[in-house]
C-alpha cells in the first residue's frame, strides 16, 4: 500500500489481495475466490467526511460479485470494459455516468475500469430539505442515468473539480469553508443530474409574491457577517425569513444576481483585503484562494480579474 497526492494506492498481481483489499475498500460487498492465471489490480482510495472516492484497474478477472449499498448514493464511471448491476427492482448499466442501485444488488463485469464517488445519503437528503424548507421531505431517486447529456457532464465537472481540487488538495483540506462549500455544491449536483424527487416537488407556489426591502437586508448583514462560515443559501434564506426560492427570487428581482453568486463576489472582496496584507502574513495565493471557498487558483484568478481588471499576483505585489 502506497499514497500518490493525497491517494492511498494498492497494486497487486496477488488474486487473494486483491480480492481482500476490494471487500475491504467497497463496504458490504462479497466476492468468490478468483480462479485466474492472470490478476492485475489497481485501486487508489481517498475520503473526506461523507465523500469517498475510489479508483479502480482491474485485469483478468471477469467475474460477478453483491453488495449492498443502503444509505450510500454511489455515483460510477466505467473507464473502460464493463459493468452491470441489478437489484430486485432494477438494472443499472455502467456508462460515463451512472447511480448504482439502492439497497442489495448483484453485479458483473469484465476488464473492469471504475471510478466511483460515494456519499452518505442521509447527507444528501439533508441538503435537499433545506434548500427546499422542510423537514419532512423525502429524497427517492426514480432513475440512474443522468436526465441529459448536459447533466452528464455538468455532473463529472463537479465531481473532477471536488476530487482533484479539495479532497486530494492539502492546501484545500485545511479550510472548512472550502470542505464544506464543496460538499454542498456536490450534493446539489447529484440532485440536479440523476432523476429523483427533489426535481420533482416543484417551484415556489408564490414565486412573485412582493418581497420587503427588510429581508433584503437580513439577507446581506447576514452574508457579510457570516462571510467566513460554510453558509448557503438555506441559511441566508433563513436569516431574511423566506424560502430558499423566495430568497433566489428576490436577489434576482431586486439586485439582478443569484445569493451565492453575490456571496461569491462579497468572498473575493475579502480576499482582496488578505491579498494586500500578504506580505506581513506571509500568505500565498493559494492559501488566500482556499480561505475564501476557491480550491483552483486558475480559476480564483480568472473570477478576480474579471472583478478587479488585474491578476491576484499583482495585487500582492503592490
């Protein structure tokens, strides 16, 4: 066992290790002894609260196997060869993007490349609740296919962009806004992308009900003085005492921008303050990038020259 940035990293050509270090990496799940001449095993692991990512090569061993994945939504991506699962309930081909069923499944593959992201499902369906308003709202995902090619891909940059950039980024893991930012902004994706019952509760019944200037301003002081916490839009919503979609309505109304995107803004203005004292902190822009939720410095740049008209660099400088 190894690491690669920020990875733990087993290859084995051993079939009884490999077989022993799958049932331990993949929770619940039970394999028969491989019978083969030829084994080839990669798997790379990392995890980060509720998240755990996996990296699988497997060569020589076509097989089947069962797991049971009841309180995990796992997301797959076949990289190459194949992969099927069936629960009492479905059939689930693995494809660029794919949700493995709930619950008990068999499953059965061949020359198997599988990438996999995993999340507490209970973590998801809290999400879903608050940005919804209520506590009694069940999550029940009603397909395992991203809607449209578009969700497909919107789905694996999210997820790259979480993996590459927070969970394996060491700069990253040390600021819990960023952690949890991420977390939530993952969650809203397997919301937006796999079919489910959160798409389909429907918009606000009052979407142009008039809203007072009051809350507007609840709104605001309450970004501007939680600005360094994992907020999002519940807890703003809930500060200026409207719902998550009343709260997106009147942003868009009144100011012509969205919650997060004006808290995004608001988090650049702070890290410009860092950036101009980072000489005597001895800060970098990276570290300044991470503080305020931006895990790629490429694109913290690119959102701050679009803000300021300079690089961060030059502003350190000065």
């Amino acid at each position: 066992m190894g690491s690669s940035e920020g990875w733990s990293v087993l290859t084995t050509r051993d079939p009884e290790e490999g077989r022993a270090a799958l049932q331990q990496a993949y929770r619940r799940l039970r394999l028969p002894r491989p019978e083969v001449s030829r084994f080839e095993l990669s798997l790379a692991g990392t995890a980060y609260g509720p998240l755990t990512a996996q990296r699988l090569r497997l060569i020589g061993w076509d097989s089947t196997g069962a797991n049971d994945s009841t309180g995990l939504l796992r997301i797959g991506c076949v990289t190459h060869g194949r992969f099927l699962a069936r629960s009492h309930r479905t059939e689930v081909t693995g494809g660029p993007a794919f949700l493995f069923p709930s619950g008990p499944y068999a499953a059965r593959w061949k020359d198997l490349g599988l990438n996999t992201l995993t999340v507490e499902a209970a973590f998801v369906e809290d999400h879903a609740r608050a940005l919804i308003g209520r506590t009694d709202f069940r999550l029940e995902f009603t397909g395992h296919h991203p809607l449209t090619e578009t969700h497909r891909k919107y789905w694996q940059a999210t997820a790259g962009h979480v993996v590459e950039h927070v969970m394996v980024n060491r700069v990253a893991a040390a600021s819990p806004l960023l952690l949890e930012q991420s977390l939530r902004g993952l969650a809203t994706a397997v919301l937006q992308t796999f079919p489910n019952s959160f798409l389909e509760h429907g918009e606000d019944p009052h979407p142009s009900a008039p809203v007072h200037p009051a809350a507007l301003r609840r709104a605001i002081a309450y970004i501007e003085t939680h600005l360094a916490e994992p907020i999002g839009l519940p807890e703003i919503a809930a500060a200026a005492r409207l719902s998550p979609r009343g709260l997106q309505a009147a942003f868009r109304r009144h100011l012509g921008t969205t919650p997060m995107a004006y808290l995004r803004t608001v988090r650049i203005d702070a890290a410009r303050r860092d950036l101009l004292a980072a000489a005597s902190r001895g800060d970098t822009v990276a570290a300044v990038a991470a503080r305020w939720g931006f895990a790629h410095p490429g694109r913290f740049s690119a959102a701050y020259r679009a803000q300021y008209g300079e690089a961060p660099g030059d502003t350190m400088r000065r």
